[in-house]
C-alpha cells in the first residue's frame, strides 16, 4: 500500500509511467498530482536520496539538457524535466575511453585502475603494439574478454568488456585508411560501440592536417551507418579536438591552432549533427575541464590542457546516463598517459 506522501500516490498511473520512461516536466507533474501543496517536499526527498533524475534545458536555451545535482539550495524550474531513477529495474553500466599513450608501458597502470573501479566496457587509444605482442593473458586475468586491432609503435585501439563483445569490425567498413589502426567498433550488452582514435593534424600547413579533416570526414560516414536511432549507440575515443573555448586552457593562445581549428570544429560538428550528444557536457558546463595535458610543458602541474577525449552518445543511450567524469586521479599517478580516463555511467 502506497503512503499518502510518496510520489506513487500522488500522481496518476499515465504519469508514473512517463517518469520512467520518458521524463515529465514539473509544471505539469503540478496539474496531475493529487496534492500540489505536498508535491514539491515529496520531490525534493526523493531527489535528495538519488531516486529522481532532473533533467534542465533552461527553457530550451540548450540543445541538450544538463543533470541537475541535489543541493540545499537547488529549485525547479517549471520546464525542468524529472525522471524516475528505479534501482531495481535498471543496471548500471560504466563505460571509459582512455588513450592509455602504449599499453604496454602503461599496463600497471590500467590493471590497478581496472581493479579499483571496475568498468563494464574500456576503450583504449594509441596502444601502441601490434597484434602480436598485445597484453591479452594479463587483461583476461583481471576479468576482461578484449578485441584489438594494433601496429607497432603507432596508433592502435582495442576494447575490453565483461560482457561478451559481437560483430567486431576493424577499421572503417569501405576499407578507408587501413594502413593505420585507428577506428574498431562493436556490440556489447546491445550497444554499438565505436573506439576512435582520430589523427593529431600536427599542423595546419602540414599534410597530415588535411589527413585529419579527410578521416573526420569519413568518419561521419560511419557513424551515419553505424547509429540506428533506435538502438543505443556511443562513438568514443581521442577527438583530438577541443570542441569549444572553454575546453582549452587558453583560447588566444590555442586559436586557429591544431585541435582548435574552425575547419575542425565544423567536421565535428557535422558528426555531432547525425543525433549525439557530448555527454560530459550535460552534467559538467565548467570551463578548464580537461582529458590531456602536455608532458613537455608540465601541463598538468600548471593546469594547461585540452578537453580532447569525450563519448558522443544517440538519444536512445544519452537518456539513460547518470553521470560522466573525467578521472584526474589516473593522469596523477607515476608514469601516467599525459591523458585521463573519460568514464561514463548508464542505466541499461
């Protein structure tokens, strides 16, 4: 039997439905609910203890809304968008992308991290090893089912998974750019999953700038036929980059630069167009969050650095995700990658 002040009394049956499905906004959970004075108290606990998700766009200002975090002195706003967060119909599911800079030499590294935060799904960048000489008994012994596909010294991408991985395609499907391996996808827990590591540029007078903007190119070809609408589907890895101002630590500086060039966020923003969503942006707006840090400048130290690394998820995936971080705690270890490990986490 429901208490008369828990949210399932309050509200009809359509609209609890709603809320674990697609979300119900404030304004009109007030026009539902039996008891409008009790509403907002009823909301607030069970925001507090984690059960809702809030969801804002500021009234449509945004393209994609931002999580709204519980705080004392936290409001709603009538278009503010509020979720049902049931813990025992919903896994959580944790998925990271880290360009690990050789994995061999960072192998302690990811071993221990995997230890202590136990992701359901890895998608590592710039491995560094062929095929050969890949790190397979050690990952298995730490619980990891892998697939990769790796040249010696360069490049390289491969994907750990706990659950069972499906339909692996190695490199772009048209055979694009097979002498580098540099983009691996798969199906796991019944999302598409796509590992990128797309090229640096080096600069902008330089051939391998044109490479970039040509592989980003292609790459919005794969993703057009890799993301059903229907299905979950996440695109990560290193970008190389910097989507916006406040992804780099100083704007003047880095402008019209490789990995903050104009001709470069317009191929990235052409992705992002086929349907995904930046998902560390919807729970972090802060300027000064960065995934990579120069080794030869100490970077790190003086907190100079670029967001480069991020997961682009589909509406179907991007609505069920509870948070995304970027772990700083891994690039301040010994011998770190000069990049941080970007972990998201979803209800499946």
């Amino acid at each position: 039997m429901t208490s008369p002040e828990s949210l399932e009394y309050l509200i009809p049956k359509d609209i609890r439905k709603k809320l674990n499905c697609t979300g119900v906004s404030f304004s009109e959970l007030r026009q539902k609910c039996k008891s409008p004075e009790k509403l907002t108290e009823v909301i607030y606990s069970q925001w507090r203890i984690g059960t809702i998700r809030v969801e804002r766009d500021w009234n449509g200002i945004f393209d994609s809304p931002e999580i709204v975090l519980y705080n004392n002195r936290a409001c709603f706003l009538p278009s503010d968008r509020i979720f049902i967060e049931s813990e025992h119909s919903q896994t959580s599911w944790k998925v990271v992308t880290w360009n690990v800079n050789s994995i061999r030499t960072r192998l302690p590294l990811l071993l221990n991290w995997l230890e202590e935060n136990k992701p359901n799904v890895v998608c590592l960048q710039e491995t560094k090893v062929d095929d050969s000489q890949f790190p397979i008994w050690e990952i298995n012994q730490s619980g990891y089912e892998l697939t990769f596909y790796g040249q010696k010294s360069y490049n390289g991408v491969a994907i750990l998974s706990k659950e069972p991985i499906k339909e692996v395609q190695k490199g772009f499907r048209n055979g694009y750019d097979s002498k580098n391996a540099r983009l691996i996808s798969a199906i796991i827990s019944g999302v598409r999953i796509v590992n990128v590591y797309v090229p640096q540029g080096q600069n902008t007078e330089s051939e391998k700038f044109g490479y970039k903007l040509e592989f980003l190119k292609e790459l919005k070809h794969e993703v057009n036929h890799l993301n059903d609408a229907k299905k979950p589907f996440a695109i990560m890895g290193d970008f190389n980059i910097a989507p916006n101002a406040k992804d780099v630590w100083n704007e003047e500086i880095m402008k019209n630069k490789v990995s903050f060039h104009p001709k470069e966020h317009v191929q990235l923003e052409e992705i992002s167009k086929t349907g995904l969503t930046d998902i560390f942006r919807k729970f972090d707006q802060r300027p000064g969050q960065f995934s990579w840090w120069d080794f030869r400048t100490h970077g790190f130290e003086r907190g100079e650095g670029m967001r480069i690394d991020y997961i682009l998820a589909n509406s179907v995936l991007t609505s069920s995700c509870r948070t995304c971080i970027i772990d700083l705690s891994a690039r301040a270890q010994d011998r770190p990658s000069d990049h941080a490990p970007v972990v998201g986490e979803f209800n499946l």
